[in-house]
C-alpha cells in the first residue's frame, strides 16, 4: 500500500467546497430573478405577482446551471477523498 497523498485529499475538500458554494450562488440568483431586481418591494402592493416570478425564474435558468455544476464539482471532490480513504 502507497503513502496517502495529502495534496488529493486537500484538492478534493477544496472541491467540495467550492461546489457548495456554487450551489449557495445558484440559489441566490434564482432567489433574486424571483424578488425581481434590486433590493424587491417595499410595500405589500408592489410586489410581484405569481406568474411574474414564476415566468422570470423559467426565463433565466442560469441559477440551475450554476446549481448543478457546484453539485458536479462537490461530487468529483468527494470521489476524490474517498479514493484517499480507501487507499489508507
């Protein structure tokens, strides 16, 4: 059996953390395509209605994009350090 290699288990966990954090960010842009722009209503009257933020979060499916690359990489960096505890 070979000397576990710190490197890959250090990679893997930056990986998996950069993939939550991918996650994170697509959730916050589908979050604000559905506030709208900016900061969103301020008052009960403005605020958007269902089928407004429903057509906005469909038009743009950039969050899922992102959301679904960071679920990627966060399972690549979990093979990655799992490949580095089967070897110890």
């Amino acid at each position: 059996m070979s000397a576990p290699d710190p490197r890959r288990a250090r990679l893997g966990l930056a990986l998996i953390v950069a993939g939550i954090l991918a996650i994170v960010g697509g959730v916050l842009v589908v979050l604000e395509s559905a506030n709208g722009p900016g900061l969103g209503p301020t008052k009960f009257e403005e605020r958007r209605s269902y089928n407004q933020t429903k057509e906005a979060v469909h038009s743009s499916p950039l969050g899922f994009v992102i959301a679904l690359a960071g679920l990627g990489v966060a399972i690549v960096g979990g093979r990655l350090r799992r490949r580095e505890d089967a070897d110890e």
